[in-house]
C-alpha cells in the first residue's frame, strides 16, 4: 500500500475555496494561498512534494531585478512549487514583476539539465474564461549557462488569430509559442499536489534543446533578436540562470494586450521549475 504524503495530511488541515470566473477577462480577486497555514506547514508540504518528484526544482534566488518589489507581491512568492488556482481563475501568491521589468533567477547548488522532452516550466497566473478564451500576461525567457551568453526560445506572437467567435486577437493561443504567461496553472503543491510533468497541470513548457543564442538584440524587442547556434552546438548541456522579461518588452505585445481595455501590471510570477536538475 502506497504511503500518503505528507502534503495530503496538510491538505485536511486547510481548506481552500476555488475561484471561479467562467466570463470575467479581468484578473480573480481570490488567492490560492489557504488561510490559517503555517510557514511550517508550507515547507512540511513542499519538502514532500519535491521527495516525490526527485529530479523537480524550483528557482529559489533572484539574481537580479529590474523593477521594485512590491511588498504584497514579493519575490519570495516565485520560490518553490507553484500554488496555483486552476483552469478558471489566477493565483495572488505570485510575484509582480512589473510592466517592462525583467528577472534573472536560479536555484541555489543546481543546475539545469537539457533532457528529454520539457526541461523548463513558467507558472504565471493567466486563467480561462467560459468563452474558451484567455486572460494572458505574456512575457519571454532567456536562459544562460554562465550569465555571459543568453539564449532565448524564439518567441513568436501572431495577435490576430481568433478562432472562434466569442474570442478577441489578444486572447487566442494560436499563432503565440516560445514564451511564458499563456496557460493556466492547475498544479498546487498545497492543495492539489499532481504529478508536474502531466500537461494538465498547466503552466508554459519550454524544452532547454530548442535555446538558440541571441547574437543580436539591438532591436530591444525579443521577437525580432536574432537567433543563431543552440546551446549544444555550443557545447553546453545545462543551464544554471533563467531570466523573465514582461511581455510589454516588445511594442507589439504591448499593441494587442492595451486593445482589451484590462489594466496590467507585468507578468505575475507564480512560480519558475526544471524538469532535469542536478548539483552544480
């Protein structure tokens, strides 16, 4: 018989009611974070989670940060697991990065390895909405192995491709890949504690092998850098530092998301994970 972790034990000392906006297209009013949970408790939790997924790691130090912390959204909210709120609302235990700011983070003693399949997944707090359409905070993702030579997922962002009538060019997941803030998070190491790696659990997925270099990025707008060599053309099968711009970096992301009349704040960082980790 299969030992019950210990994050299930904690899930009934908690209850946590879910958030739901099947219509809205503005972010939920409602955290994911229980309350009445100790720190004690959230550590008990994402101890368990991580001796369950063995190879699974979350960033846990910010190197760098652009922007000023806001105080009810700290950092420390985009550290370990992510606490997300499912398929129909959005997390308020996520890190506001700000419009136009950019983070570099890593685990401390880790790197990340280029595996098979995903390494890498961005847990932000865009949700669905009834229509099928989506409430995003796009934003994009550079890795480095070094914090010298940056490589990023060559990011694309079509605002016009609706397919359905009830959807808005801003809200469609057609014509958009290599970037983070798409996708809903339905993994919760609190309360919902499923298996990462399963595509249910949401968040936006980024495979290491796809990294090219960026070798020119005069433009200032990461959808027209210029990509070149991948990271093992270059001879690296890791990388130790991920940084996250906020989609408003680029003129045309910031065009098709100011056209929904929603205000933004930036991204809101729930939670950045590896696949493939190992000691450095």
């Amino acid at each position: 018989m299969r030992k019950i972790p210990l994050f299930f034990v904690i899930l009934l000392l908690v209850t946590v009611p879910q958030c739901q906006n099947p219509g809205d297209e503005a972010p939920p009013q409602e955290s994911s974070a229980p309350s009445g949970i100790t720190q004690e408790q959230k550590d008990a939790a994402r101890n368990a989670f991580y001796a369950e997924h063995p190879d699974f790691r979350c960033v846990d130090t910010l190197v760098s940060f652009s922007g000023t912390e806001n105080p009810s959204f700290p950092v420390a909210n985009a550290y370990g697991p992510p606490a997300g709120s499912g398929e129909y609302a959005g997390s308020l235990d996520v890190f506001m990065l700000g419009t136009e700011k950019e983070a570099v983070f890593r685990i401390a003693g880790k790197v990340a390895a280029n595996g098979a399949g995903d390494d890498l997944v961005i847990y932000e707090n865009g949700f669905k909405t009834a229509s099928g359409a989506y409430y995003m905070e796009p934003g994009f993702v550079e890795v480095s192995p070094d914090g010298i030579n940056w490589y990023g997922f060559s990011p694309a962002f079509d605002p016009d491709s609706p397919d359905n009538e009830n959807s808005s060019p801003y809200n469609e997941l057609s014509g958009k890949s290599g970037m983070a803030g798409l996708l809903p998070v339905v993994l919760n190491y609190l309360t919902n504690p499923i298996d990462p790696a399963l595509p249910s659990a949401g968040g936006d997925r980024l495979d290491l092998g796809n990294a090219k270099k960026i070798t020119d990025s005069s433009s200032n707008d990461p959808l027209t850098y210029t990509y070149e060599n991948t990271l093992s053309a270059d001879g690296f099968s890791s990388i130790k530092y991920v940084k996250i711009m906020d989609g408003y970096t680029s003129a045309s992301v910031e065009t098709a998301l100011s056209g929904d009349g929603n205000p933004r704040n930036g991204m809101d960082l729930d939670a950045i994970c590896f696949f493939h980790t190992q000691s450095e």
